[in-house]
C-alpha cells in the first residue's frame, strides 16, 4: 500500500484512531477543516440559543403572564 493513501474502514471511512494509538487527525484540523467548520457551527448555534431566551425573556415582560400590567 503507498505511504500516501489512507486506511479506510468497511464503510469507507477514515478511521479515528491510528495502529499505534496516535490521533487519526490533529485536534488543529479538527476544528478548522471539513465541510463546514466547527467553530462557525458552535458560533452559530451560541448565537441562536441566545436568541431563543431573549425572545422567552421578552415574552416575560409583554403579552400574557407578564406581571407589570
């Protein structure tokens, strides 16, 4: 087998973990190579938890079950 090809599993995939026990892939990939990067997903979803409790927050303060009224 080439030096240069990589050990794929059953199902075609890169496997984690190399024989010797060492990380397939460095954790400095992991988070800024692949589809879609995983800090700009993490970002994302921080972003879009903080607006769903500021839309809950709002809510507690206008509307119905607020208690200012």
């Amino acid at each position: 087998m080439p030096a240069t090809q990589k050990i794929k599993g059953p199902d075609g995939r890169i496997p984690d973990r190399l024989p010797d026990g060492r990380p397939a892939v460095s954790w400095e990939r992991r988070w800024t190579e692949g589809q879609l990067p995983l800090w700009l997903v993490a970002t994302a979803g921080g972003i879009a938890v903080i607006f769903v409790l500021g839309i809950f927050f709002y809510g507690s303060y206008t509307g119905v079950g607020n208690s200012l009224g």
